[in-house]
C-alpha cells in the first residue's frame, strides 16, 4: 500500500472551511476504496464509478438481495407477443436533479448510450427491433425473439449500470465523457466541492420519490435518505483511515485492510462486518495482444505458478474462514460453481519453470502494474510478481495509483509505447455468478474488454450456456465454459476472500451488497 505522510483530517478540514462546517449529525462521512477518477457511469465500470453512480442515478429495475430485478423506477411493466414486446411504465412524479421531469424518452435515450458500451447492452440492443417511448410514460420493446434477461439486464450491479440521465446528456456519445453529471437518484452530485485525491461530496435530493412499499435491499425497494450529506474523504494510507474512524472523524470505512482489523474491532464504538456476502474474487488480468501474456502456454505456465492460498492469505490473512482457494471462475456457493478444470491451479514455480521453458519462453519482460493505494490488489500483487520471479519470468513489479491503473489498461500498445501485461483485479461474487453477467469470462478479442482474449471456442461455450433452457443444462454448459477458460485462461483466478466494512456502531440499516447511502440512520 502507497504510504504517505501523516495529515490529519483536523487540519485538512482547516482548508475547507465550507466541508467542515457542513460536518454535522446530518452528514455522513465515508471513506471509498479509491478515488473518484471518471464520474460518468458509462464510461468506467470500476466499482468506485459504479459508487458514486447509485448515489446520483436511478435504475429502471433495482436488484434484490437475491439478485434478482425488481422494478424501481417503473410502476410495472408487461409483456405480449410471446415475449418479443416489453412495455415498460414509469412511476408519477420522477424529476431529475435539474427539476425537469422523467419522461420515457430520456430512458431510451439513456438506454440506447449505456446499450452502445455494456456486454449485455449490446446484447440487449442487438435483439431489439425498435426502442420507442410513445408517450411520456411508456418506453416499448420490440424485441426480434423473446429475451427474458430484459429485466436483469437493465437493473444489473455487474459491469455498467443502466443509468437514467436527461435526453440532452444521453446524447453526449457513448465514447465522450458527459459535461454534467445530472441524474433522478436520492442525491445530488456536488461538482464544485469535487477534489481529486482529496473529496467528494453529495447532497439529499430533496424532491427524491422513493418507491412507495416494499423492503429496502440492494439496489431495490423504497430509497429513503435519512442524512442531508455524503462526504467522500479519499484516504489512501491505512492507518491514517483507521485513526479517522476510530476517533469518529469519519463514519464508514469501505474496505479495511486487513492488518487494520484487530485495532478496529477492539471496544464497542466500531462494528466490523460482512458487505457482501459473495466476497471479492481475484483475477490476474492480463494482456492477450502483446509480450509473453499472449502465448497461451506461457499463461497456463503463469497459472501453474501462482498459488491461490499464498495470494488470498496476503489479503485477508491466516484466518481460513475469510478465504476460499481452489477457486474456477464461478463464485463459489452458486448454481454454476463447479470443479472442472481446477487441478491447473498448482501453485509451484518449479514445474510452472518447465512449463515456461516448453512454452518457448526466452525473458521477454512480464510488466506488472500495482495499484499502490489499494491495500488488497497491492498484497496480492506482491505474491504473484514473487511466484513469476521464482518460475524464472523477468517481472518488471511498476506502482502506480488506481485511477492511472484504469487509465493504462485502455492502452493496447505494446511494452515500448506504455502497454502493459497483468494487474490484479477483485470483482464481486455476484459479477462472477453466471456468464450473463461475467465481464472477463469472453473471447470477443478486440471488442471486449480490457485484456482483449480472442477465443471462439469460448464464445461457443458462453452461447451453450446462454441458449440453455433450464438450470440442469446451464451447470453442464458451465462445466463446459469452465474447461474451456482453463485452457484459454481469459485471465487467471486467484481465489475468493471476505468483503469486509468497517463503521462507527451507531449507523444503522446498511445494506448488504453494492455500497449504498440510503437506509443508513444514525443510532
């Protein structure tokens, strides 16, 4: 982890007399896991983006603690002709944080922007024969076939969010970063108190419409703000974080690092507890087009030297039940967790040194970038750049802060003009569940994301799964995509861990799942 020297809040607040006087009862202080770097929810799918999107944005469906869609800013929707028309009806009285209205033609247009960047999206898109909003309400589907995932796709926490914005700003280009960040959520973005590195702050939304009955759970049901404010304080060094809540400076800490936890659970002022009860899954990312990442077989290699239980207890420690090892490319626990393939996971750099050496490998430079201020990918980036090192590979270890991390993993150039081989990654469990939702599990080449894995035959595999009419034929279409992604290694897993938070014992009613600000009461 990146350390830094020691500044505390007390005196950073003495720069900002305008945050510091807002600081009140009302105001809740969280500490993200990174910094805010790209606050267009189209434009990144990094869960910090993601964050700040569900404090700003709402969704057409939301996601229940089963994951499952639930309508959110709809009243209800049918459909006819077989599944192939989708009406969806939006509630009464929705406005956006300019004070216009919702109408069904900003959704559309805000669908069509998210459409022409997400997976499923574009999936969603390709099935669709017309996208209309007849009426200010009503926003129509007609789909080519049936595509019962319509729901799941536009309410989904995986990947992009489908954000609901005004026309005006869903027409900016998918590719263009929107110029306002303006959205129907429980809160107000404030750009103006935006510091990067530092802060970033929101406001209630007054004239928010929660929905009127059911449960608030993940992403669906009423969103009830009981605080005025939200105050992001980035801070990067772990026991700076640490003090900040113990000494009540801050509310909520998203992501402890783990040496930090048997401070924070001492005495009864701060509770440690679970988010998200899929946990994170690690992924050694790596780069298809360029360097010794794109030879299959050094990648096998690569996977046959890495052991998943040195690299999950780096993040989570000795303690066996915050981590799991073993690990295939579902989270375990769910319908589509299997074992096939998982006796690659080796995890000895002797044999994964003669592996290299059939491979054909001749010291090309492995460049590994870590993200010096996440404690987690940080540790597990250590081990993986050790066990390369000791199968014999010329790892060149580069630290660099998170968000230049997302920037540089846009760059399909080679080592030579700024490219890049592996960064380590964690996504949720939930992301990783099925293939609807699995980001990296593709081999849509250069068309895909970040990594950029061409395989056919596992977009075969993925279409099996796809096309499988019921739960017995889906398990054996995962089996199946998961001995084929042992081969091709998309990229490589290193194991589940806990998802831990921390926070001061008198905020009540957190959600488990995505980090959300609404239900969150004090005492």
């Amino acid at each position: 982890m990146q350390r830094r020297s020691f500044i505390a809040l007390g005196a950073a607040t003495l720069a900002a007399p305008r945050l510091a006087a807002a600081q009140s009862s009302r105001a809740l202080r969280f500490i993200p896991h990174a910094d805010l770097a790209v606050t267009d929810p189209t434009l990144s799918a990094a869960y910090v983006t993601r964050n700040h999107a569900y404090l700003v944005y709402d969704t057409l469906f939301g996601q229940d603690a089963a994951l499952n869609p639930q309508p959110q800013m709809l009243e209800g929707f049918s459909t006819e002709e077989e599944g192939r028309r989708w009406t969806l009806t939006l509630r009464e009285g929705l406005l956006f944080h300019d004070g216009t209205p919702v109408l069904a033609r900003d959704c559309v247009a805000s669908i069509r922007r998210w459409g022409a960047r997400d997976d499923m999206g574009r999936a969603l898109l390709a099935v669709t024969d017309e996208l209309t909003a007849p009426d200010d309400r009503r926003i129509v589907f007609r789909l080519k076939r049936p595509y019962p995932l319509l729901p799941f796709a536009l309410g989904k926490t995986p990947g992009l969010i489908c954000a609901m914005m005004p026309e005006r700003l869903a027409q900016t280009p998918a590719d263009q970063a929107l110029k306002e960040i303006i959205g129907s959520g429980p809160f107000r973005f404030l750009p103006d108190e935006r510091v990067a590195g530092d802060r970033v702050a929101y406001a209630r939304f007054e004239a928010y419409r929660p929905r009127p009955a059911g449960t608030a759970e993940g992403t669906a049901g009423p969103k009830i703000a009981h605080v005025d404010r939200v105050e992001w304080k980035v801070i990067a060094d772990a026991a700076t974080a640490a003090a900040a809540l113990r000494t009540g400076e801050v509310d909520w800490w998203e992501l402890p690092s783990n040496d930090m936890l048997p401070l924070l659970r001492r005495g009864n002022t701060l509770e440690v507890a679970v988010l998200d009860a899929t946990g994170y899954m690690g992924a050694l990312r790596v780069n298809h087009l360029h360097g010794p990442t794109a030879n299959p077989a050094i990648r096998r290699a690569m996977l046959a030297a890495i052991s998943q239980r040195d690299v999950v207890m780096a993040m989570a420690g000795t303690d066996a039940s915050l981590w799991r090892d073993g690990v295939g490319f579902f989270c375990p626990g769910t319908a589509m967790a299997n074992d096939e393939g998982i006796a690659a996971l080796q995890g000895d750099p002797a044999t994964a040194k003669k592996m290299l050496e059939a491979a054909g490998y001749r010291g090309e430079t492995l460049l590994l970038m870590s993200p010096g201020d996440l404690q987690l990918n940080n540790a597990a980036t250590t081990v993986v750049g050790d066990a390369l090192r000791r199968a014999g590979m010329a790892v060149d270890e580069v630290t660099m802060d998170w968000g230049t991390l997302l920037q540089r993993r846009n760059k399909r150039e080679p080592l030579a003009q700024g490219g890049w081989s592996a960064y380590v990654a964690l996504n949720t469990g939930a992301d990783l569940a099925s293939p609807a939702v699995h980001p990296t599990l593709r081999g849509d080449g250069r068309s895909g994301l970040y990594g950029w894995c061409d395989s056919p035959a596992l977009e075969t595999a993925r279409d099996a799964w796809l096309a499988a009419p019921d739960l017995a034929t889906q398990q054996a279409a995962a089996r199946r995509l998961q001995a084929q992604a042992f081969s091709d290694l998309p990229y490589l897993p290193l194991g589940q861990i806990a998802q831990l938070t921390a926070h001061r014992a008198e905020l009540t009613g957190m959600l488990q799942g995505v980090p959300v600000f609404w239900n969150l009461r004090r005492g």
